[in-house]
C-alpha cells in the first residue's frame, strides 16, 4: 500500500510540474518571458506560488524546463539531411525553405525569446547553454561546404549565409506582408550568391 501511495504522489507531483512548465510556455508565447510573473503561472497550472518554487526554485531552471520542453516538441530543422543534397545552390534553398517555415511556424515563441533574451539574464545563461549557437554553426557549416570557396570569398559568403540563416533577417523581410517565404527564399538565396565573386 505503501508502494503505491508514493507512486501516486510522484505522478501527481509530475503533473503538478508539467502544468507548471505548460503554463509558461504558453506565457512566453503570449507575452514573452520578460513580462511573464511567477504569479501568472502559479495562476494558470492553479497552483500557489509557493509550489511553483518548490518545483522550480529559480528562473534558470524553470526556464530550462520550458526550454527544453518547447525544443521537444517544436524541433528546429535538422542540418544533417541537407547534406545529402550535392548542389550548394539547391542545399541553400532547401535550407531557408525548412528554417523560414519553422520560423513561421514558431513566429510568436521564438521572436519573444529573442526579444527578451537581452532582457533576462536567466534567458540569456539558458540559451547559451542549449546548444542554440552550436546548432547555428552546424547549419551554417553545411551550407558552406562544397563551395570550394577561399580567403575572403569564403568569409563573405559564410557571412551572408548567416544573415539568410537569421531570425531578425526573416522579420525584416517578412513583416508586415512585405515578402513571403519564398519571396524571402529567393532574395537570401541571390545575396548568398553575390557574396562570392
């Protein structure tokens, strides 16, 4: 009896923390993390504040927990298939095709996470330790290869393939209506062209 006693109150506690975490990442997609309180997640997983403590006793790692519960189930595209594609050209488009739509996709979550990142030193230490940057350079990395490019054609073109692979750079070109995805597709695809003489 004892057994299972201690089962249930483990499930429960589970569930507790699972609306916890439910709870703020529907804030950081609402309002961003800078403008989410503890009091309002308490409010939504209808918990105390007390108990959100208990299970998260400071932002890190209640912001871990929300990070690595939203990458779980809204993976960022996965530069190991592009590398199959032998043209660099096509790889390129391909590439943007993927992330753009993701981007769209996660529009909301992912443009309060960078907003807010400056803002929320316990974001910003998160972040850094995700993997996020390490996941950028992979995407950029097979990107870059096969181009046969050297020397400052090389770095012009590896500079421009970041600026295509950026969220801001989505923004810019996407808000407001002012291009589709694949409107924004081709004019990255062009500038990551001319990069290279």
């Amino acid at each position: 009896m004892r057994r299972y006693e201690l089962k249930e109150r483990a499930r429960r506690q589970e569930e507790t923390r699972q609306r916890i975490v439910d709870a703020t990442v529907a804030l950081h997609r609402e309002v961003g993390p800078a403008r989410t309180t503890i009091a309002e997640v308490a409010r939504r997983a209808g918990v105390g504040r007390v108990t959100v403590y208990n299970h998260f006793p400071d932002d890190v790692s209640l912001l871990a927990a929300c990070s690595a519960h939203f990458v779980a189930s809204h993976p960022p595209p996965d530069p190991g298939g592009w590398a199959a594609i032998a043209d660099p050209e096509a790889r390129l488009r391909a590439a943007l095709e993927q992330v753009y739509a993701y981007f769209r996709e996660n529009a909301a979550m992912v443009g309060n996470v960078a907003r807010d990142a400056a803002l929320v030193p316990a974001l910003a230490e998160v972040l850094g330790r995700s993997g996020a940057r390490e996941h950028t350079e992979a995407m950029r990395d097979v990107l870059l290869s096969g181009r046969g490019l050297r020397g400052s054609a090389r770095r012009r073109v590896r500079a421009a393939i970041a600026l295509a692979l950026d969220l801001a750079t989505w923004q810019r070109l996407t808000g407001e209506g002012a291009l589709s995805d694949a409107e924004a597709v081709d004019v990255m695809a062009a500038a990551v062209r001319a990069a290279a003489p």
